[in-house]
C-alpha cells in the first residue's frame, strides 16, 4: 500500500499519474460514513455500499420514524452478514433544528423581491405567502437586517431548491421576510437556518431523548452525533443521560460543529467529544466563504493531534443526481484527506441521491489516490513535536511501532488491544500502512450475568482513518504468555494474508502487551 508512496512536494513524472492504480483490500484508509435512507435502504443496495467502502451507517432522526430506520437497520445486519464487512451505527440527533412544516407536501414557488411571513402557528398551510415553523421564538430571536436560509436542502449557491430571505419586520410572532432570490421548494420538511443567532432550544430535545432511549439502547448504537453542539457542557450533559442507559455507556458521542456558537468554543468541546463532524452545509452558511477553508484545516489539525477522529460533510453534493463529481468536489475530497481527516461523511447523496454506491466508489478512490501523496513523514514529526517530552509510556510504543513500520517497510501493522486505545494511538500518527486492530474481549459482569466487552471497541475504530478491526477469541487475553499471543497473533496474519494485505516474506510490527510491558516486534514472514 506504501510502496508507490509519491510526495506532491517532489516532482512527479506527469505520465505516471495516467497509471491506473493497484486494487486492495482496503478501498482508502480513509473511512466513508453513509447516512441510510429512501435510497439506500434496501439489502442490495446496502451490500453494494458496505463493498464499495462504507464502514459507517448513519441514520438520520431530523426525518422518518424509528420504525422506518429499524426496517432500514435490519436490512443492515443481512448486508453485513451476506458480505462479511463490519459497520458502525450511528444515531444523529435533530436537535435545536428550524424546520418549516409543509405537511400538505405541494411545491412553494417564492419570486425574487417579494414578501413572505414565517409564522409559528403550524395549522396554517404553507403557501407562498406564509411558511409556519416549528419554533415559536424566531420573532424574538431575530432582528431587521438579519439572513435566513430555507431549504430541502440547505443553500449551496447554485441550487434553486433553497432560498435566501432577509428579515423586513417583526409583527407579534410572525417575521416578514424579502424574498433574495426565485427558488421552489419541494418535500414535507425544509431546514431553516439563521445566521449568527442563537437558537434557545435545548441541544438534546425530548424527541432525541425518547428515540436514544428506546431506538438507540435496542439497537446498542456505537456513536451518537450530537447535532448543533455549541458548549462542552452539551457533550456532558448528553454522555450523562448515555451512561444512565446501560450498554450506551460505551457509545461515542461525535460533536457536530454547525454554527459559530461551536466554533467559538471549538477547543473545550474536543476535549470532551470522542469525535468532531464538521458540518460544512451550516457551517458554510454562518461563515463567510472565504473563511471555510481555515476553520476546515484548523479543526482537523487539532483534532490530529488530539488523537481525535475528525468527520468531514457535504464533499460531492452535485453526485445527489450525477454519476461523476464536479472538479472542485473531486479536488476538496483529495485536500480533506491531505489536512488529516478520518471519514468523510455522505449525507444526501446516499440517502436520497440516485448513485448511493457510485458516490461511495468514488469519494473511496479519491480518498486513495489522495493518501499515496499524504506526507507522512512530515506529519509524523509535526505530531511527536506537538505530543513533546516527556511522552506518555502508550504515545511513546505507539509512535515507535509506527517509526518502526516505515523504517523497515512492514506490510502492516498489528496491534492487540482491549480497549481500542493503543491501536487508536498508532493510527494518530497515520502510518501509510493498515493497522489491524485485534481486539480481545474481555469478561465483565454486572452482579447479575456476564458478558464479554469487545464488539463495541472493534466497530468504534471503523471510524478512524487507517485503523482495521477483528474480534479475537476471548479465550486470548490480551495480557498472557507468549505462547495464546502467538496463537492470536497467528489468527491475525492468517487474515492479513485470506484479505491479501500479507505476502511472504513480508515484514509486520506487532505491538502488544506482555506482563506489565508493552512490546514492538518486527516479524519476517516465510513461505
């Protein structure tokens, strides 16, 4: 996977990049979360997803009910059989969302220039005259001057599916609005959006609560995306209510930065978050253009080195109704991988987009073509700079086993583990190699049963760029003699070698704990 590593700072021979590129195992090292929906919900279409790179489901409670997802869940777990590749779920919240009701579901056709009322009082049937909204504090909220954006989809500048309203008067609750540009709208539900303004509505709302409570706990979800996080305390509050709710204790909440509120408070909130999904579509809105780019590349560097999993959204929205992306998504799909992101998340375009498993092959391939000129060596530095002297006794293995692998250009890298942290320490330094992640159950109990651990740490590092999971037997621990370690470890290259990432004669750092040591062995494989 290393061996035709290029750099973009050296100069490549322009004919080599008509070279068609090897196949593998791994489509990227980059992770592909899809978000499941009307198009995407059926067994074939899911196994087609889940072959061509999707490694996380994610499912959308801003629509549709939890009976609607359950059949799409199911449909999952037969796809997830039949192809033998894991998945993750995710649960996104709706949170303080705008919504404008449309329930009689008719196009609203707005003109440039004219008036329309938005109106708290949802009995009244949208038209394009009125458009009656989920929230009765936008009078209050909002002042003459200010920018909403409206929309199945939310504004991207080339679309007449959205709209930019600018706010003319506040009469009582209602807020008249002058129409900037000629859109229709079309569905039951459109998202609203409000520029630099505070939306006093609770980040988890009693809808999100009652569907992690009874949607998410049956289905022992692996992350909750914690929609239009804006203070830490938003991500304590919701690990709060996880931990009273069993098997959730364990779920990984990803703070998903949406307005300036999240950003302005940024770095307290990745200390408390697993994991930072920068939602471009709102964030593109509150910011201006020119701006986007430099909270992109900050966040995910701080994210880099906190060794946190860094989400990027909304990368091939014109790939909703085309087979091929246009170049400028192409081009931001290779730079989202070049400043260090772990997944890139596909919203629209998977769940109601025409090409689900196309847009999945492609955004892969970029993804791939992309890591082959990622500098890791540059990377690798600026991360031991960064972590300092001295280091902790895991950063310090885990860095080595990383230095280790690329000084004798091992095939891959394999790392036992129990909690997932270890493993997750070596993808921080982004190895231009696969970790294989071996995670060993272990045993709890709960006064009442026991139960192993284990499952829910494998589908979490799906998630994380470069890392690749296997449950092993627990009959291994992952403290123990050398000799259950060699044969766990003779498990995990026997599937290195069936999934064709180990030849012989290869070379592969092992990383594991023996006793009360943590151990870096580098292995040559025979025939």
């Amino acid at each position: 996977m290393h061996s035709n590593h290029l750099l973009l700072e050296e100069p490549i021979r322009m004919a080599s990049i008509l070279e068609p590129s090897k196949s593998s195992f791994f489509p990227a090292m980059t992770k592909i979360v899809g978000t499941l929906g009307p198009k995407s919900r059926s067994v074939d279409t899911i196994s087609g997803c889940l072959k061509t790179g999707m490694s996380v489901a994610r499912f959308d409670f801003s629509w549709g009910e939890p009976e609607y997802h359950q059949e799409t869940l199911e449909n999952l777990k037969i796809a997830v059989k039949s192809t033998k590749k894991l998945c993750a779920v995710m649960l996104d919240t709706v949170g303080p969302e705008l919504q404008v009701v449309n329930k009689v579901e008719k196009s609203i056709a707005l003109l440039a220039d004219s008036t329309v009322i938005m109106t708290p009082y949802q009995g009244q049937e949208a038209s394009s005259d009125v458009l009656p909204i989920n929230f009765d504090g936008l009078a209050k909220a909002v002042k003459i001057g200010d920018t909403i954006f409206v929309g199945h989809y939310l504004f991207t500048g080339s679309e007449t599916t959205s709209v930019w309203l600018e706010v003319e008067s506040i009469k009582g609750d209602d807020v008249v609005c002058k129409i900037k540009n000629s859109a229709t709208l079309a569905g039951s539900m459109f998202t609203l959006h409000v520029c630099q303004v505070r939306i006093e509505m609770p980040t988890l709302s009693e809808k999100d609560k009652e569907v992690i409570s009874t949607w998410g706990v049956k289905n022992k979800i692996d992350f909750l995306s914690l929609s239009y996080t804006r203070h830490a305390e938003d991500v304590r509050e919701a690990r709060e209510f996880l931990s009273k709710l069993g098997d959730l204790s364990q779920t990984q909440i990803f703070a998903k930065i949406e307005n300036i509120e999240g950003l302005t408070h940024f770095d307290e909130i990745l200390q408390e978050a697993d994991g930072i999904i920068l939602s471009r579509g709102n964030l593109g809105i509150d910011l201006p253009p020119e701006k986007v780019f430099l909270f992109q590349k900050a966040a995910v560097y701080k994210c880099n080195m906190a060794g946190k999993p860094a989400v990027v959204t909304r990368v091939v929205d014109s790939m909703t109704d085309n087979l091929r992306p246009t170049r400028a998504e192409a081009t931001d799909v290779a730079n989202a991988v070049l400043d260090g992101s772990d997944a890139i998340l596909l919203g629209a375009e998977t769940l109601r987009g025409l090409y689900p498993v196309e847009t999945i092959s492609i955004v892969g391939k970029i993804c791939a073509e992309a890591e082959k000129v990622f500098n890791q060596d540059m990377y690798f530095k600026k991360t031991v700079k960064y972590v300092g002297e001295p280091m902790t006794h895991l950063e310090s293995i885990a860095s080595s086993a990383v230095r280790a692998a690329i000084k004798v250009k091992a095939s891959v890298i394999i790392c036992f583990t129990s909690s997932g942290r270890a493993a997750r320490l070596i993808a921080k330094y982004r190895p231009t190699m696969p970790v294989l992640s071996v995670v060993i159950p272990r045993l709890k109990t709960n006064q009442l049963r026991w139960s192993f651990s284990g499952a829910f740490e494998a589908r979490q590092s799906l998630i994380v760029r470069g890392l690749f999971p296997m449950l092993a037997d627990p009959r291994h621990p992952a403290e123990s003699t050398s000799s259950t370690n060699e044969s766990v470890l003779k498990v995990a290259l026997d599937h290195g070698k069936s999934s064709g990432v180990i030849k012989s004669h290869d070379r592969v750092v092992v990383c594991q704990k023996v006793g009360d040591a943590s151990v870096v062995k580098i292995i040559e494989l025979e025939d």
